[in-house]
C-alpha cells in the first residue's frame, strides 16, 4: 500500500516522511537526525581545518621576527578554529 493511498493529502517525499495518520513524528525523527548529521559533519571539517593549519607552520623558521609573527598567526588561527569546535570562547 502507498503512502499517498494512506494519506491522500502527502505526496512525494513529504508522503515518505508522515505517517498514515498524518502526524509528522517520522519527520521529526528525520530533523533530529539531520541536526546530528550536520553537527558531526561541522566537527570534522573545523578537525580537518585545524590539521591543515598545522601543516602552515613554517619548518624552516630563521627566527626572524616575520617567522615568529607568522607561526604566531598560525597559532591564532587553530585557536580561534578550535574555540569554534568546542564552542569556547576565545
């Protein structure tokens, strides 16, 4: 039996995500899932930007003051991703 046959108001994917009584709880199930799917995917990619950034440091560093002041940044940089990861301040 079609959802569209049990509930002749939904159609297409809406019709997949209500129930043949018509109350949406499928739908809530579903938003409840996406808001974890998009917070672990926003974890991962703020992991990935971070591991990048590492790898801005500069490995040959003269210790002039430009090199101090652009691993300086870099640092700033992760911290200020991180703080956006943990929802620290910064």
């Amino acid at each position: 039996m079609s959802t569209s046959s049990q509930n002749p108001k939904a159609s297409g994917a809406w019709a997949l995500l209500v129930n043949a009584d018509g109350s949406d709880e499928w739908l809530e199930q579903c938003n409840a899932a996406l808001a974890e799917v998009q917070e672990e995917t926003r974890a991962k990619t703020l992991r990935h930007a971070i591991e990048q950034a590492r790898g801005e440091y500069l490995t040959d560093d003269t210790g002039s003051d430009e090199d101090r002041a652009y691993n300086r940044a870099v640092s700033d940089v992760i911290a200020a991703i991180d703080a956006l990861r943990t929802g620290g301040a910064r």
